[in-house]
C-alpha cells in the first residue's frame, strides 16, 4: 500500500460524489443536437414502419395463390412513397423495397426467384407467408422509449429521433469550462525560446480534450508565476465558467501559487494520488465553480485529464454513466518492473492483433501519447509477461461518453 497515496478510485468517488448536473435545459433543433447530452427521455409518438412494407424489390403475392404452379397476373406497380390498390386473387404486385403492402398480400417473392414474361408471372420456390414483409411497428412502438436521459447523443440518436417525427430535443445546456497555465517559463508556438523557457504544449492539449468533450471553451492563456496574478485569473474563471482546470503549480514549491490561491478564494482538497503518471492532483470550489488542478509535465496533465476531469466533466453535463469501456488485450511486450502504484501505459496495436508498450513511459514524453492508440490501466505492483491480457482503454473509448 502507498502510505500517504490516495487511491485512484477513492479519489474520483469524492470528487463524482460533489458533482451537481447542470439544471438548464434548453431545446435545440434534432439536426443540430449530436454530441448534446439528452435531458429528458423521448418516446416515439409513431409506429415505425408506419405500415407494412416490402423490405425486398420484389413481387408481393397471396400464398394462397401459389398452391398450383399457374403464373400469376402483374396487376399493378407499387413504388416507394405510394400506395397501392388491394391485391386480387390470382395477381401479383411488381412492388420495391419500402413500398406498402398492398391490401390482400401477405409475402413479397424477391425478384431473383421470380420470372417475368409480359404480364405474367411465374415464382419459383415456396414463399412462406409473411416473407420479406417489414411489420407496422416491428422496428418502434408508438409509446416506446427510443432515447434514454442522460445519453450524449450520437448521429445515429439524432437520426432514430427524426425517424419518428421529432425535429426538436430537450439538452442540456453546454458546461462553462475555463482553462489557465501558470509558469514564467511557458511561451507560445511562434515566439522566440529563450534559454530556460519551454512550449506550452499542455494549453493545445487540454483545450483539444475540452473541445472534444463538447464545452464551452473559456481560454484565461498563461498566468504569470505570481499569487496576485493567480487569484485575479481564479477569481475571473470562476465567476464566468462551471469548472476551471488548470495545468501545474499544484505542488508545495516556492513558485507554485495554485494552492494557495485557491485556499485563498475558495476551499482546496490537495491529494497525491497513487497513480503514475500524474501524482499531484487538486479538487475544490470557488464561489460556485469547481477547480481541478493537474500537474504541468505534459504527459501526467494528459492523462489525469482523461483519468480525473473527463469523468467529472460528463457528470456534470448531466451523463448517466461515465465509465470508460476496456478491452481485454493481448501484451506482446514484458512490463518486469511495476510501479507501486497505478500505472497508464501508453500503448498501441500491431499488426499481430496485441499491443506494443512506448520504449519510455517517462512523464515529460509526450510523443508517447501521440504514438499510442489508448492506455494499458495496469494495477500496483502487477507483472505483465508477454501473452497476458490487459485493460486496455482505447483513446476512441476515453474520448466518448
């Protein structure tokens, strides 16, 4: 056990335990609502189909009509988005797919077990009744439940949702999320690097994964390394946003004034969280906004972002279940010496269909994370021989809700 080191686990519980969903609700066109997260349940008002139709380009047909082999009379042609006349006995319907099942008929024959010559038609096989016929309401009830509260919508949410009728949804509205970076030695892309400074890649990162998280973005750049110019960059963000993250100064050094700025504007829970990387980890409020603080090396604020803040960020947005799927893969590497703490590898697939570890797992190494497909969650302490499975979290699942 890591004396002093706050589980993982633990540590999120706390923090998804003082999460409060944001309570407006705002209705947004369905063409517009992918990527929202869905407030109120939606049921369908609709049967869909909204009638028996042809699920096959074919020829709808009365079973009764086939117990002898004499060919069968084309009465009509029936088209998607018409409708046609009742099927006589003795006759067949030229009928294509999504069309409604004429009055009468109760199989559809696909055309390539059908023979037309002129206007007869002769079948061949034993059609069985109901055969290629799509039933009223075999795909929705009207009633039925069709999405879920809670869920991110996904395109194919907002296509079920305009299948049966509806062209506005209940969302909740978007997380105000601002973002600052402290460190005197921080400079953008563009500007000259003087000796001791450093590219502020974490601001590109953290605000890729907010974006990707469907926020709005409040950007507050690089604060100076001082307490005053800290709590007027804490005070603002959290005046305007729902949570404020930042990227470094959470550690007890002489430069780092995250700490007590927000001790001074609010109330802070510091852990050192028994993870690697990224164990410094802070959670508080200011006025009505929460803080999270991640530590600066690029690769430990990567992951406690994906690890930490984007569980919490979906809890806020009013998502049911933040949970991050796993997949159980093959290690075709050997991991022999385990930290005692939890450790987030950074992997990726090979052409043999299991996983291949980054040479360094070092925390300052960011190619690691752009080289990976996602993260090996591997526990304390644990061996990996080659051939073991692991949880593997792929980027495409910790990106996703």
């Amino acid at each position: 056990m890591n004396k002093g080191l706050l589980p993982v686990d633990e540590a999120l519980a706390q923090m998804l335990a003082a999460a409060r969903p944001v309570a407006e609700v705002e209705e947004v066109p369905t063409l517009e609502a992918t990527g929202r997260v869905l407030a109120q349940a939606q049921r369908s008002t609709m049967d869909v189909p909204p009638m028996d139709n042809s699920a096959m380009d074919g020829y709808a047909v009365r079973i009764a009509d086939l117990h002898g082999n004499a060919p069968l009379k084309i009465s009509q042609r029936i088209m998607a988005g018409s409708v046609g006349q009742p099927l006589e006995p003795g006759t067949a319907a030229r009928i294509f797919t999504g069309a409604p099942i004429p009055h009468g008929a109760d199989a559809v024959v696909m055309q390539e077990h059908c023979e037309a010559k002129d206007d007869l038609l002769s079948i061949k096989g034993h059609p069985k009744p109901g055969d290629w016929i799509r039933l009223t309401g075999s795909d929705v009830k009207k009633g039925g439940e069709i999405l879920p509260a809670g869920k991110r919508l996904l395109p194919q949410d907002t296509g079920l949702a305009a299948s049966v009728g509806i062209k506005a949804l209940p969302v909740f509205r978007k997380i105000r999320l601002g973002l600052f970076f402290t460190g005197d030695e921080l400079v953008m892309p563009g500007e000259p690097l003087a000796p001791g400074r450093i590219y502020n890649s974490n601001r590109f990162t953290l605000r890729g994964l907010a974006q990707t998280f469907g926020c709005e973005l409040r950007d507050y750049g690089i604060v100076p390394d001082s307490l005053e110019a800290t709590r007027a960059a804490l005070r603002r963000a959290a005046a305007e946003c729902d949570l404020v993250v930042t990227s470094g100064g959470v550690s007890v050094g002489e430069a780092d004034y995250v700490k007590p700025a927000v001790e001074a504007e609010g109330t802070l829970l510091m852990w050192k969280i028994a993870m690697k990387p990224g164990r410094p980890l802070a959670f508080g409020t200011v006025g009505k906004s929460f803080f999270i603080g991640l530590p600066g090396n690029p690769v430990s604020s990567f992951v406690t972002f994906l690890v930490f803040v984007r569980p919490f960020l979906l809890s806020l947005q009013g998502v049911s279940d933040t949970r991050a799927n796993f997949i159980l893969a093959r290690a075709d590497f050997a991991w022999n010496e385990p930290d005692s703490r939890r450790e987030f590898l950074r992997a990726r697939w090979n052409d043999q269909g299991g996983l291949e570890l980054y040479p360094t797992q070092d925390s300052a190494v960011l190619t690691s994370t752009a080289w990976a497909d996602g993260l090996i969650d591997n526990p304390p302490k644990n061996v990996i021989a080659k051939g073991d499975l692991v949880r593997f979290l792929p980027y495409s699942e910790l990106y996703a809700s």
